[in-house]
C-alpha cells in the first residue's frame, strides 16, 4: 500500500530537519489509531518509528536525537 509518506517504499521524508507522520488503524484492532512517523535529522539519517501515539514519537526522536551528541 503506497502512502504520502513513502514513494516505491522510500520514504518521501527528504528536508533536513523535518518531520511526517501518517495516522493508520491495524487490522487486527481497528479502533486503535497508530502513528507511522518520520523525521530527517540535518545530517541527513532518517528517523522512523510507529507508537500510539504522536507525542510518543517525539518523544522517542528526542531520545534519538539526545544519543546522536
């Protein structure tokens, strides 16, 4: 399934410092919403995560970014 945020599989995410993210339901619980995020940091390396929910993916790309120091 092609989204916005992928072209051919590849994430369409390609700005330095910015961020996509995409609200999808799982099959198996559809009355549960997921984030699929992204987030291209200044040096180029993507970021990608999936949680429950958009404050949790920022949460876990500040961890990320954190460690890159």
């Amino acid at each position: 399934m092609a989204t916005k945020m992928t072209a051919h599989g590849v994430s369409t995410t390609t700005t330095p410092g910015t961020e996509q993210y995409e609200v999808f339901y799982n099959a198996y619980r559809p009355r549960r919403k997921h984030y699929q995020y992204d987030y291209r940091h200044t040096d180029g390396e993507l970021f990608s995560c999936v949680a429950d929910t958009l404050k949790e993916c920022r949460q876990r790309r500040d961890e990320w970014l954190n460690k890159k120091k």
